[in-house]
C-alpha cells in the first residue's frame, strides 16, 4: 500500500525545512519499508499570489483532498500579501474544509535543548495542547461600519458549536485516558460572557462520562503565568482556538524554542487529509540565510508517519532527533550553535535508526 | 484639600491584602500630609450578593462618582455566584461605566523576588502593559441558539470603536515617549480578520504622529514566547482587553509572581473616579489563610497616590517594598517564605521613608 503525501513548502523558512523535514520521513520510510510517494505543489504561497493574484488554483478542494495527509511549511509574507489574506485563503481553509478539527501540539522539554525557566529539566515538561481548530475565535464572520470616519467600529464574532465543541473536549478527554488522567481547560468564562461559560458547561458536562480524568480550569490569563511558574501542572491541555493558538507558542517558549514544536492538524474521522506542519510560521526576519531550526518540521514528519499507521517510525525520528540534540554537536543558532537548516537536518536522518 | 476614596475589599485574598495596602497608603499620607478620607463598602462581594441578589446596590453609580479614587480588591466566589456574573456586575461595570479605558499595568523585576526565568536579574526586565480596558472582546454581547439540542450554538461579538482604538493608542504613544521611545503592539491579525487588522490599521495612522517612537508589532502567540524568552525587548507593550488581561498576568509570572503586580484602571479626563487594584484576583485556594501577598494591593496603593498627584508619597512607597523585598527576611509562601500578609504588609509600612 502507498501513502500519498501533497508537500506545500510554502513562503519563508517554510521552503527551507519541508527539504530536512522530508530527508528524515523519507530514510524512515526506507528503514521501516514504508511506501511513500509525494507530489510537490507550488500555490499557499507569496510567489504563486505574485503570479495568480490568488493563494490556491480554483480546484484545490479536489486536487488535495484523495491524498492521505498533506504536509506543510509555512505561509506568510506580509511585504507581499497581508497576514489575514494569505492564512485565511490557504491554511486556514485547509483547517476547515478538510475538517482537520483536531489540532494536536505536544510540548516537551528536550535534552540538549537550553530551558529559559530556571530550575527545570527533561522529564518536567511534558504535555499535550490539544487546540479546537475549525470555530470559535477564527470566524471570518464580520465587519466595518462608518468606514473612514469618526465614528468608525470593526466587528468579529465568535462561534462555538455544539458540535465543534464537544468533539474536541470528548477527544482532549480520551488523550487524557491514554496519559494521566488529567485534563486542564483553558477558559474566560469570566470577562467573555456567552461563549467561555458555554465552553465550562460542556467540559463540565462530558467530564461526568469520564469520571476517571480529574479535570482543572484555569482562565487563559492564570494559566499562561502558570505554564512559566508551573509548567508541571500539566498533562492535556484543551483549548478554544485562539486559546489554543497562543498555548501552543507559548508552551514551547517554556521548552526553550518554538523551533522545535510540531502541530498535526487531525480530521480524526479520515475523511479528508490530515496536515502536518511545524508551529512556527514563515519567519521572514530569518528566512534565506539557511539558519532555520528543522526540528518542528521534522517532528511533523514523524507525527505524520505515526497518523498513517507507523508508530514505529515514528518513534525512530523522534529518537534520532532527541539524541541529535542531546549530543549537542550540530545546533542551530536558536539552540546556541553555529549549524546550518541543513547540518541539523542531515545529522537527524543519519542518526534514525531501524530498530 | 481632601481626597476621597471608596474603599471595596471584595472577596477572598481582596479582604485581607486590602487592609495591608490601606496601612501603606495610611502611613505614606501621614509622611507626606497627605489628607485622605476613606469609606469603605461591603458591596461587590459574594457575601453582598447571597444577601441581596445582586453585586451592587440600584444607586451604586451614584454613591461611587463623587469619590475621587476607588481603592479595589478583588471579586469572585464562583462557589456562590458565577464568575461571569460577579465579574460583568461589578468590576466590568466600573471599568466601563467610570470610562477608566486605561489599564496600566507595570511588569518588573524585583530584587529578593525569586525569577523563574533562567539567568534574569533586577533590571532585565521592565516595561508597562497598556491595556484597552472598556471594549474589544470583553463586548457582552451575544447569545444563544437551538439550547439544549445538538444543534446549540453560541456566539459573541467583539467590538472596536475608532475612539476607543485610538485613545488607548495614544494613550501608549505618549507612555512611549516618557520612558524609551519604543512601542510594541500585541495583534493576530493573520487569525482574527475584522477586528485585528482595524487595530494594526489604527496603530501604524497613528504612528506616523510620533515618529520618534520605534512601534514593533507581534501576534500574541509569539508574543507571549517572546515574554518569556526576551523580557528585555520590550518596553511599552499596548495590546486590546483581552490581550492586555493576558500579558498581564503573564508579564509579572515572568518575574516570579503575580501577586506583587498592582493594575491602575485610570479614567484620564477625571470625569470619573478611577480605580486602583492588585492584577491578581480573589483565590478561593488559598483565601481565608493569610498568607496572600499583599505587595500588588500595596503597589496599587502607590499608583493611587501617584495618579492624585502625590509623586514623592507613592515612590516612597515603591521604594519601601523595593527594600524590604531586597532584604528577604519578611516573605510570603509565594516568594518562598513563611511571613503572613499582616506581616509583609507591616514591614512595609514600617519602611516608609519621608524623604
Ligand atoms: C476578573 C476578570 C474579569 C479580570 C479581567 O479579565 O479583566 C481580571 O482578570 C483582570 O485582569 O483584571
Ligand atoms: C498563521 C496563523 C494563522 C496560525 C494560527 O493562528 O492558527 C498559526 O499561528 C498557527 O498556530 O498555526
């Protein structure tokens, strides 16, 4: 059987570790005797807007969506075409209409890694921020009135589903059985009057079929302090969205770079494709010089490999690049080194092993 | 000339961190001659509510307008009454109805705070959170649909006014122009597309008024990476209510704990009294025990005394908790000593300097 894989390196340091990203899945594949085959696509991207005035070719929807799971750069490149434009007219669109509700980000301190928190080491931070990706915060739903004027005001609502809500609770809930039976919610239910209270009643109300998970909730406020005076606390974090969003940054700056963190964005049901990609974006202050951290990228390889059935493999990348850094020898310049995107990313993929 | 202040303990730590920072505030008026009248209110508590089935009494604008600070606790006992509730009956409608649009909320680094931040010391990190404190997504506005079936839904509108985005801009262009001449500004607006690009619209027009003023801009997620991997890149940080509510409890985890951080909600046109209180809240955990730190109350206290045009009383009381933290030998649990809150709070009003 072949797994079919769209590459989409995008804008940035995206189109300079997807090459790194790629070296580890592909030696993996080999040593496991996994069949892959990848089709690179060009568009989500600033060069493609340049030359089409759009993100995506009119069929994207059908052009993706036979693949089994997409893996992704980045996107981004405001000199060229707004934030908002470009994400909502590429990897945002992915995210809903391929359904990919699931967006699963670990976090874990590494060894090798230099830790910014005073005191911690491998082993204390470990967790999992389990993100609502399709609703919520991220509507698109909105406007401007009294455009130009005085009196000029921007509107943006908020969505929460039932449906949109308790799937990705019930799923936070059943990661948290597979860990340690202990689930965090990220709310605001007491400054956001209609859509957090409506967030606690739903935890509130699955958590009665899980009785085993202890379940904690924190305002989005507390909780970031808390992920710098506690991050020890935590085991599954679930999150709105936006919550979501700035967790899993945030989480990852705790482990001493946002470098390393991957995101697999998950439609759990196999319907459409599932996008892998790493947590940070195109970083155009750093994109071109070859200096880009590949881990993030390559440890959304590794989850890919691992959501198309191959845990082994899996878990032979993410053994290759623990050992990589915890050797220490080729480090990028975030983790204190001098090693180029390419060093690191050439170090991984010799260091996987087939057993 | 008398000032007059409203003194509102609230609930939990507020009714014991409240009398500390009154101590304080006492002391420094009397070093000063400073002539300052205090009545103190039971309302905006639980206690008030179970009583009177609501957070403040029908004249409470009334009664509150003619004061000329409020001097603030905390509120919240979500055991008696709904975060959500409490919070949009008393707090919220002071900060919106006494048009106190300014949250500021100073981040630094103290000397005997212990740092969880790896290699960081007194000095490393110190700038101010300007927070838009009336509108943005705290809107209130929103509902409910389909309740209780599958199809349920909830939404919630977050609203941005040209006023509103303009006055706490400014508001931390000229904050900027006092301390380094450097401004960042918090956004998403790749994610959040109507109301975030307005405010990235909004911050660079007026921009172009100061342009000594170098403006950054980050989206949040990155954002709250950067606090705790560069605390030292910023300065004056401006960011929507939201946005502001988080940075500023996550800014002062940064430097060891929230309860040292004080948060002045301030009307600038004195039309209105404006209102002085601790960042941190009620915290049923460990209310009722005494150990709270009452430094942030007592900070608000300063800021108080400050914004009644008493400059030398309140940096007299900075400067008292500023040394008796240095000293260390008067610590609560949360600064890895054993004193109470009366205790911490006597030591610093001892410290009190005229001079
Ligand atoms: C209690 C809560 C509503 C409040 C807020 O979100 O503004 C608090 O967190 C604060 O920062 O003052
Ligand atoms: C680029 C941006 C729209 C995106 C998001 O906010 O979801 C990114 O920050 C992420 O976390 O994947």
């Amino acid at each position: 059987m072949t797994h079919t894989i769209a590459v989409i390196p995008g804008d940035g340091i995206g189109t300079e570790v997807v090459p790194e990203g790629l070296r580890s899945v592909r030696r993996a594949a080999e040593l496991f005797g996994i069949d892959l085959s990848f089709q690179e696509f060009d568009f989500a991207s600033a060069a493609y807007w340049q030359q089409h005035g759009r993100m995506l070719p009119e069929d994207w929807f059908e052009v993706l969506q036979g693949f089994d799971a997409i893996y992704f750069g980045a996107v981004g490149w405001p000199d060229v075409v707004p934030d908002h434009v470009s994400l909502w007219e590429s990897l945002l669109q992915f995210r809903r209409r391929f359904d990919q509700y699931v967006n699963l980000r670990p976090v874990r301190l590494l060894p090798g890694v230099p830790a910014p928190l005073a005191g911690r080491a491998p082993g204390d931070i470990d967790f999992l921020v389990v993100r609502e990706n399709t609703e919520g915060e991220y509507s698109s739903i909105g406007g401007r009135i009294f455009e130009g004027t005085e009196r000029e005001a921007v509107v943006q609502e908020t969505v929460m589903t039932r449906t949109g809500t308790d799937r990705i609770v019930r799923f936070a809930f059943e990661q948290a059985q597979r860990r340690g039976n202990h689930l965090t919610s990220a709310t605001k239910s007491n400054g956001i009057s209609h859509t957090m209270p409506y967030w606690d009643e739903r935890v509130a109300a699955l958590g009665a079929e899980y009785p085993d998970v202890r379940v904690d909730k924190y305002h989005i406020d507390i909780l970031t302090a808390n992920f710098v005076l506690h991050p020890d606390w935590f085991d599954v974090v679930v999150a709105s969205n936006l919550f979501g969003d700035i967790l899993s940054d945030l989480g990852p700056a705790c482990t001493g770079t946002i470098g390393v963190a991957p995101s697999g964005n998950i439609n759990p049901t196999g319907a459409f494709p599932s996008l892998f990609e790493p947590v940070h974006g195109s970083a155009p202050d750093i994109a071109g010089r070859g200096i880009a951290n590949p881990i993030g990228q390559i440890w959304a390889g590794a989850m890919m490999l691992d959501h198309l059935g191959h845990a082994d493999a899996s878990a032979a990348i993410v053994d290759a690049f623990e050992r990589v850094l915890a050797e220490g020898t080729v480090r990028t310049p975030d983790l204190g080194g001098t090693a180029t995107c390419s060093d690191l990313g050439q170090a991984v993929a010799e260091a996987i092993k087939a057993s």
